[in-house]
C-alpha cells in the first residue's frame, strides 16, 4: 500500500468517527495569528468583549483597574479608560459564591456556578429566584461555564479535579466528563464547527470536539503562558483572544489565535 493509499484510509476513519482526531496538528485548530502588548498593565485581567462591527476588543483589566480599548485591524491599543460603575438591577440570593453565569435566553434560566459547593443553581429570570439546583459529580471549585442551546447543553470546566462536565439542561443529568488542565478560567462553545475551546491558568487552552450531543474528545492542546487563563472566543471573527497577565511575562499582552477550519 502506496502512501497516498494510507493517507486517504486514515483521512476517512477520522471522518467516520466524528470529525477531526490528534492526526490534526495544534495549528490546524488553533493558528497563532498575533500578539498585543499592554505596557503598563498591571496585575490580574479578569474579562474580555468585543465589538466586532467596530473592530475593537474590550479588556477589563481589573488590577489595574482600568479597561483597555485595542484596534484589531491595528493590533495595538487606541485608550486605556477607568471609572465605571454598574446599576444594580436585582437580587438573588444563592448558597454560596457564584463565580460563572450562562443564559438560555429561549428558557429565560439562568445557570450559575456555585464554586465552594458540588451543584449548579438555576435560576428563574423572570421570578429572580432559584427553580433547581443540579447536583455536580465531576469534582469543585467550579469557575468557567459554556451553553450549547440547540443541542440542550451545558458545559462546566472544575478545578478540584480538573474536569470537563457535560450537563443536559432539560433534565440536569451529567451526560460526559473528560480530562481537563489547571486552573480553568474561561469556556467557549464554538457552535459552527462543535467545539470547546477551554483557557487554563496552567499555561494552555484545550480545544474539545463534540461529537454528538452526549460524546466529546480532546483534539489539541495548545501551549500558551502561565497565568493565562482568561480569554474571549468571537465566532463571527473566528478568534480566540487570550490575556497574558504581566505577572506571566515581562509585558501583558494578548493573544490572538485564529479557530481554524
């Protein structure tokens, strides 16, 4: 058997058994495309958003309490802007901290980590309390949350052991755990192409396929820097932005990696 031979057998066994496999290389999932350094940028860097019309990210660098505006057409940052507060809208009382929401905007449920006890609260957001709690198996310290709401799934990355969960949210049932890194942080659904892609304090971002709705697999696990374990995926730019704090290197900066095909 000639190589081409072998190389079309393996390229069909992979398509036969969902989609893309560890022959793929990290690059082919996750394509290092640029960095964007923060001089100046002090301490912890909690949250991202982006505007993709405007072509500008959005990073909330709570130690230094300011958030800094980034051109992604220019890769650099334009402003570094602080003072914000927030309107309080309501209260909902829950058993312990929360650390990571996620809305089912067809259900009006909101589900939330509760991060020092093993259950995920949901809540109802028309009435402001919680209908349920969900008993968690896979392990605690739950932080980062994904939502996959056309197939009715929720996925939930633990840190004590590090874990991914996979929840059906008409039942609450805990349909899959897989392997998972230190010091989870930040989980996106990618529903276009059926994948997770996970960002860890310990110095990597783990891209999952998800199979069918109950069946999912680690296909990459890509190097990144300690710390790093916030970070924003936008499926309309096919970007995973990731945040390296300063304390991980000599300069803060970020991340920019293309999802791939």
């Amino acid at each position: 058997m000639n190589r081409q031979m072998l190389m079309a057998l393996l390229t069909g066994f992979m398509a036969a058994e969902g989609g893309l496999t560890r022959a793929a290389s990290d690059t082919d999932l996750l394509r290092p495309v640029r960095t964007i350094p923060l001089p100046g940028v002090q301490g912890r860097i909690d949250h991202l958003a982006v505007d993709v019309a405007g072509q500008r990210l959005f990073v909330a660098a709570l130690g230094n309490n300011t958030v800094e505006v980034i051109d992604l057409q220019k890769g650099q940052r334009v402003r570094s802007v602080g003072g914000f507060k927030g309107a309080r809208l309501a209260d909902v009382a829950l058993d312990a901290h929360p650390e990571s929401f996620q809305l089912d905007t067809a259900s009006d449920r909101i589900f939330v980590n509760l991060v020092s006890l093993p259950k995920i609260a949901v809540v109802d957001a028309r009435r402001s309390a919680v209908a349920a709690t969900w008993p968690v198996s896979a392990g605690s310290a739950k932080f980062p949350m994904a939502l996959d709401a056309s197939h009715h799934r929720l996925f939930v990355l633990t840190r004590k052991p590090p874990r991914l969960a996979v929840f059906d949210t008409d039942t609450g049932r805990e349909v899959a755990t897989l392997d998972a890194d230190g010091d989870a942080d930040d989980l996106f659904y990618d529903a276009a192409r059926q994948r997770l892609y996970a960002c860890f304090g310990a110095g990597s971002v783990i891209v999952y396929a998800q199979i069918d709705p109950d069946r999912y697999r680690e296909l990459a696990k890509v190097t990144t820097a300690d710390g790093a374990r916030t970070g924003l995926f936008s499926a309309e730019l096919r970007r995973l932005f990731v945040a390296v704090p300063r304390r991980a290197h000599p300069v803060a900066e970020i991340r920019v990696f293309e999802t791939g095909r």
